[in-house]
C-alpha cells in the first residue's frame, strides 16, 4: 500500500507519498498561490478521490477533484458551491470537505464561510445547500472566530445518514437526526467565557470536534479555553482538560479504530498562541481524556513557537496508526506507530492550513 498524505497551504497543495511512513516523497505544488483550507480523500469508490478547496483570491472559492491522486484536477464550469438567490450571501472559503458514511456513497458534504454546510450527491461536483441550517432562528447571532465564521467540522453519522454533527466558530455544535431537516444546538456544558452569559445555548467557539472510533456517540471538542468529551451523542458535554498543560489549542483528532484513543497540541491561551513552555509536543491519551501524555520523540528541540491550526493534525486509517501534525512554520511531521516517534515529512513550506492521510 501507497500512503499519501495531502498537506493543504497558504500557497497551494502539496502532496506526499511513503511506502513506510518514515522516508517521504512530496510534489510540488499543486494550485500554487492560492490557500488550501480544506482536503479531502474519498476511499469509497472504484478508486480514490481527492478533493480540494481551492481559495482563489482573485476567482474565489472552488472545489476540485481529482481521481488519478493528483495528475489531473475537475473543475467545474459553474462555482460548485454557490448560494441560491434571495440569500444576499456569498461564499467567502471552503473550511471542510467531508465524504458521508458508506451508506451513502456518493454524498460529500461542505462546510463553508459564512456558517453553510452543503450537500452533494454526484462525489463532490456539485452542492446544494443545507437550507434548514441556513435558516436557522440562531443564526443571526452566530459570531465570528479570528479566522471568519465558518462551519469547519462535520460529523455523518457511519450508521444512521439522518444524523449529522456540525460544528462552527463562533455558534458551537449542531445536529440533525432527521437528515437536516430541522437542526439544534448541543453546547449544554461548553463554557464561552467571552460572553456575558457563559453558559449560553449557543455561541460558543468550538475549535475542532472528533468523533470516538469505538463509540459514534462519543465525541471530544477543543474549544476556545475548554476541552471536552460528550458521551451521549452531544446531549451533554464535560471538561477532559484537567491533564493538559492549557486548556487552549486548536485540533483534536482520533484514532481511526481504537476508542478513547486521541490528540491534541495545547497552545498556552488565546491572548499567548505559542506551544505551551516552547516545547513542540502533542498529547495522546488513551483514555478519552481522562489522562494525558506528551509525545515528543523526533519532534524539534528547543523552544518553538509555531501553532498547529484546527485542520493540522490528523490520523490515517493503518495499523498502527499513523499520526500527521503541520505547523504555521511550514513543517509536516509524520509518525507511524501512533505518536511515540516523529519524523519530518517536509519543511520550508508555506503556512500549513491542513492535513489528510490515506492509503492508497
């Protein structure tokens, strides 16, 4: 099996390919000049997709597929994503492409700036939206996160395509159980200490959520100040942050078979976004949260400052697991045996946006 892993910049795409996950080839770049925020593999098909969202400061925003592994990209004629007349809005980014469980082959959802999930049925061609969470009652007072307000986590559920976790910066988690025909927020246990109720319905600025490998009813956030595990689908929500040196970061990801098993890289706080003691460290536990390690081993020494956005760590579908980690510095590091030794994948690129993996 081929690995490859999809690093999404400032100022394209790159994408890097292993026969071991230690020693790595990466391209050049694909889209040069123009910000990647968001990449995709679809594994479902006859042969595996990469879709990418292509933020073109001079054409907009863009989704694009490729089904030779990125010798060749579709665009279509028409904006991909485009909202319907009478909306009065635009889309500024695409922050997440995400393809639906195996049940529903064929269907990719987008998750966009301003706060719009999408929905396509032809692989990510083309989209529609999400009209019932467009229109949610909520969403005039959806705020903005320092990067834009978008929804930039979505969650289908693997056995039940009626249900969808999404989650936005700044408006928190929302679900569906009825294929998205009718939406409600489940923050009940998130703190948004920024707002003069901190315990609100909604509004917080969830960071990033995952999904438990085991349990599809558990889920883990890190929130802006805050990390959490909800045990009961999003009803409730708990603190998992007592081991961590910072209750501030931006990703969390999970292991793609083992529950309780997930990631994290703490940033001191909001006002001080740079590894916590300058050590460039991410926390595994294995516990769901309970307890926390540092991993560290082939990482660099030394103080380090760069951060690890919301989409800049991620985990690969082998055994053991593989572990991707990209930083504000241009530098991709890769581990192969879940986060106890780290390699460089590749340095001196642009600002890193986001991370996929797959074999391939």
């Amino acid at each position: 099996m081929t690995h490859m892993l999809a690093i999404g910049t400032q100022k394209g795409l790159f994408l890097a390919t292993s026969d071991d996950r230690r020693s790595w080839r990466v391209s050049s770049a694909h889209f040069p000049g123009h910000a990647i925020y968001a990449v995709a593999f679809d594994t479902r098909g006859p042969v595996p997709r990469v879709l990418a969202g292509v933020d073109s400061s001079h054409f907009g925003p863009s989704v694009l597929i490729s089904d030779d592994l990125g010798e060749s990209w579709q665009e279509p004629e028409a904006a991909p994503l485009a909202f319907p007349a009478g909306t009065d809005a635009a889309v500024e980014r695409v922050w997440q492409i995400a393809p639906a469980g195996p049940l529903e082959p064929g269907v990719v959802y987008a998750g966009t700036q301003p706060s719009a999930l999408w929905r396509s049925s032809d692989g990510g061609r083309t989209y529609e939206l999400i009209r019932a969470l467009w229109d949610h009652p909520h969403r005039p007072e959806w705020g903005a996160g320092y990067g834009g307000q978008a929804i930039h986590t979505i969650l289908p559920h693997p056995a039940d395509p009626d249900r969808i976790l999404v989650a936005m910066s700044a408006g928190g988690v929302y679900r569906t159980a009825d294929g998205g025909e009718t939406w409600s927020a489940a923050n009940r246990g998130i703190k948004a200490y920024f707002l003069p109720d901190p315990w609100p319905e909604f509004g917080q600025c969830v960071h990033k959520v995952a999904r438990d490998a085991a349990d599809p009813d558990r889920y883990y956030a890190q929130n802006h100040h805050g990390v959490y595990r909800s045990t009961d689908g999003g009803d409730s929500w708990e603190s998992i942050a007592a081991g961590l040196p910072s209750d501030f970061g931006f990703p969390m990801a999970a292991h793609p078979s083992r529950g309780g098993t997930i990631w994290n890289f703490p940033l001191v706080s909001d006002g001080e976004r740079q590894p916590v003691g300058l050590e460039c460290r991410v926390f595994r536990s294995d516990d769901g949260g309970d307890t926390w390690q540092p991993q560290h081993k082939g990482l660099p020494d030394g103080p380090y400052y760069p951060v690890v956005l919301r989409d800049a760590l991620c985990t690969d579908g082998a055994a053991p697991a593989g572990v991707y980690v990209g930083t504000r510095a241009g530098e991709v590091f890769a581990s192969a045996d879940e986060g106890e030794t780290w390699s460089m994948v590749a340095a001196h690129l642009p600002d890193v946006l986001c991370v996929r993996a797959a074999g391939v």
